[in-house]
C-alpha cells in the first residue's frame, strides 16, 4: 500500500472538518505534503465522486457527502489498485521443481485473500469514524 491511501483519507476528514472549500495550498500544508501530490491525490478523489471542486477565488476541493456513508474502501478504491501488490513473483513455473513451479501461484491467493480481509475491514471504518477518533479523544 502507498501513501496516497494516508494521504487521501486525511484529505477527506480535514476537508470534513473545514466544511467548505479548501485550496490544494492548504490542504497540503495540513497533510504535510506537497499540493502538487493533493492535486493528484484530489483528481483521483474527484473522479471517484468523494469530493467536489469549484472555481474562483473562493474554490477549491470540498467533501460535501455523508460522512457516516463514506467508507475507507471506497477511499482506497479510489487512490489504489490493491493494498497489498508485489512488484516480484518468485519462483518459475517451468522449474521441475514443485515449490519453484507452484510457489508464485500459492502466494497470488493469499494476497486475494490479504486484499480481500483489508476491503472487508476498510468497509467498516468510515470517515466519520475518523473524524471522531480524533475529535473525541
């Protein structure tokens, strides 16, 4: 998992907080990031239906849905392929060895069940609860 996930989900709960609308300035000041990242960040965000922009002095990105119906899978649906994705495969099919030959696939299926297990759970947690984590302490 990246950190475009952190970086999303905070997004969200400071835009949450502030109510209206926030330039990426400042949301990437709070986030402490770059706004060049929030502005991508944001892009993914928005073509997913979590926030909504507006132009002019007073725009930029704003959250205006349901915070209690906003769950963290959806975030993550949005900002990433998979939680967890390996960039390497080891073994090699055509090995005449058993391990070797089936140890790529053995593992495919636990990182289907890993994903599986983390979506069940992010879709649990909603923005809201995030919110109130931090608010209610």
């Amino acid at each position: 998992m990246t950190s475009e996930f952190a970086i999303a989900v905070h997004t969200l709960v400071f835009l949450n907080h502030k109510g209206t609308h926030q330039n990426s300035d400042k949301i990437a000041e709070n986030v402490c990031t770059n706004p060049a990242t929030i502005r991508k960040i944001l892009s993914q965000l928005k073509k997913a239906g979590l926030v909504e922009t507006k132009e002019g002095s007073d725009g930029g990105f704003a959250f205006m849905l349901d915070p209690d119906k906003v769950s963290l899978d959806k975030v993550l649906e949005a900002v990433a392929d998979k939680p967890v994705a390996v960039s390497k495969r080891t073994g090699n099919i055509d090995l005449d060895c058993q391990i070797s030959s089936n140890m790529g696939f053995i593992m495919d299926q636990i990182y289907d069940m890993m994903n599986l297990a983390c979506a069940q759970r992010l879709s649990e947690i909603t923005v809201s609860d995030i919110d109130k984590q931090i608010f209610e302490c």
